[in-house]
C-alpha cells in the first residue's frame, strides 16, 4: 500500500491510478489530516508526500512521522518545489528516504518508489540478518531491527538506522561523507553533505553516551571507534 498525500486532486487520483495500474495498492488523500487518519486504519509500505499542504507543510509532517514509533520506519519520498535546493535539504534532513522535484512524470515516480522499497526492504549481499552486532554498551539486532543502549531501547529512523550499521558492520573503517550519501541514501547528491552530519548529530544525540563511539575524523567523514 502505497499512500499519496497531495492537495491537487487531479494530481492525486493520478498518482493513485498510475500506481494501481502498476499492480500496487494506493490511496489519496490531500492534507496532513487525512493522512494521520488513514494512518490510524493502515500502515503502508511507503508515502509520497507533498511539500507545499493546506494544513500543515510536508516537513513538519515528516518530523511527526519520524516522532512516532508506530511510523518513524515508512519510507517517505518528498515531492519538492522544481529545482528547490532549500525544500531538498530540508526533506532529507528531516528523515525523508528520497525526494522528486515537481512536475515529475508518472513513470519516475513509479521507479523511485520501487528503488526505495527495494533499498527498504531487501538485505544487502553478504549480511546476515540473524546476527546481533555489539559494540560497548550499544547492541543492533539486525533481524528484529532494534538498537539498544545498556539494555534500553533507542528508536531511529531508517537512515540512521542504516548510517549506525554500516559503521558497525566495519569498525574502525572511515567513510567520506560522499561515501555515505551514496551508500545510504542511494543516489549521488553531490555538495550536499551536511545532510550526512546532520543525520550524525541527531544519531549520536539518541546514543546518548554510545554516540561518543561515532568519531569524527577531520576533513574526511566519520567512523566507528574499534572494539577494544
């Protein structure tokens, strides 16, 4: 089930037809409102989600998605103003998985979803989904998607869900922040690395003491500190 949150009706009953005429479930609904409302009878695989809202803009949709247990891990992609480096950043910093400047056509939005549920949903070659990763005082349990620090549960959204096991997966590895963009986030979003440092802030403000196992190294990128 795919949900598309976008004010323009003629628009939105595309983008639902487009979809449901690729063989995926889709529903429409035009504001922040209605979106909360479907959320509370079903949780879809994914959201396309407009910027520019009547009640409340996209952002701060997101941010409350990404707030919320129940939602914090739907992939959302953003649907920008063309051209709109400010709304981009902006998406993606907020935890959006993808974004898509407006006018887009009908097919790019099908494989923009499709490469970002695969991203999702699909474990990458050679990793073993089964496998508790520790580190210290922090553990990722890999096949039920959990982190935890000391015992207590910490809830990350999907990008810093995948930022923290890359870099547990290869302690002591330094990644440049180009590296990072394109292995996470999937796409090549040149000049565009204080997304990466933003994603790092929030993720070791939510490690609490573990975030400290995330070094900086100047004028490189980030790694994690080897076990010990």
């Amino acid at each position: 089930m795919i949900f598309c949150v976008e004010d323009e009706q003629n628009i939105c009953e595309l983008e639902v037809y487009t979809l449901q005429s690729v063989g995926m479930e889709a529903q429409g609904c035009g504001s922040g409102r209605e979106l909360f409302a479907l959320l509370e009878k079903q949780v879809p695989e994914l959201i396309v989600l407009d910027i520019m809202l009547p009640d409340e803009d996209g952002v701060s949709i997101l941010r409350r998605l990404r707030a919320d247990k129940r939602y914090a891990n739907i992939p959302v992609i953003m649907a920008t103003a063309k051209g709109s480096e400010f709304d981009k950043v902006k998406g993606l910093d907020s935890g959006a998985d993808d974004y898509i400047a407006k006018p887009f056509g009908m097919l790019e939005m099908v494989a923009r979803i499709k490469a970002v549920l695969r991203r999702c949903a699909a474990p990458r070659p050679g990793e073993d989904e089964g496998e508790i990763i520790r580190i210290g005082q922090l553990e990722v349990n890999q096949l039920e998607h959990k982190v935890s620090v000391n015992g207590s549960d910490v809830v990350l959204t999907l990008k810093e869900y995948e930022l923290l096991r890359k870099f547990l997966q290869h302690p002591g590895i330094v990644f440049s922040r180009d590296k990072l963009l394109n292995d996470i986030w999937g796409y090549e979003f040149s000049g565009e690395t204080r997304t990466v440092d933003v994603h790092i802030r929030t993720l070791r403000q939510k490690l609490g003491e573990a975030g400290e196992l995330i070094e900086t190294i100047r004028g490189v990128g980030y790694r994690m500190a080897a076990a010990k």
